[in-house]
C-alpha cells in the first residue's frame, strides 16, 4: 500500500534552516508528482510547493519563494522540502502528499 512518512521537522531559531524529507513506498514513485503542505494552527492546510515526476517543474506558494526548496531522487523514492531563512509564521505541521494520499506529518516550530 501507498506509504509517506515525513522526517527532519524540529525546533529551529528564525533565520534558520531544516531540510523535511518524505520517503516514499508502494507506488511507482517517479510517474508521481509530489507535494508538500502545511497546516499551522488554526489554520487551513495549505500547499507550500509541489514537483513534477522528473522533477523538472516546481512551483510555490508565494510566501516562501526563494527561501524553501523541493527537490526529489527517484532512485531513493524520495521528496525533499529544503527550508532556509524560517520565519515564526512558518510553524506549522508539514505534509507530504501524493494524490489523496496523505503522510503523518513532521512538526515544524520557529521560535527564538
């Protein structure tokens, strides 16, 4: 069956950095494009940046354009989620998704 299970979320100081990663199983992982979302709370979940199968194509809420990075390795079923410069109002539970498929989540806190 199709698993997501999210790792690297924490405790980081605003200005720093934290790399999620989503390990993938039970699907063809390189016909699927990914995504990652957040969910503060409160709040409604929303989408922070997806990928293309290759990877050749990304794309990002505006909010976090130029400091957050996916990225993918197919050959590891694999999605990165390369955060830098956080911010307090980037706390928020991070997911991984593929289709209606949904990981756990990772816990991502920015305080000083």
């Amino acid at each position: 069956q199709v698993q997501l299970v999210e790792s690297g979320g924490g405790l980081v100081q605003p200005g720093g950095s934290l790399r999620l990663s989503c390990a993938a199983s039970g699907f063809p992982f390189s016909n699927y494009g990914m995504s990652w979302h957040r969910q503060a709370p409160g709040k409604e979940r929303e989408l922070v940046a997806s990928i293309s199968p290759t990877g050749g194509n990304t794309n990002y809420v505006d909010s976090v354009k130029g400091r957050f990075t996916i990225s993918r390795d197919n050959a590891k079923n694999t999605v990165y989620l390369q955060m830098n410069s956080l911010k307090p109002e980037d706390t928020a539970v991070y997911y991984c998704r593929r289709s209606s498929y949904w990981g756990q989540g990772t816990q991502v806190t920015v305080s000083s």
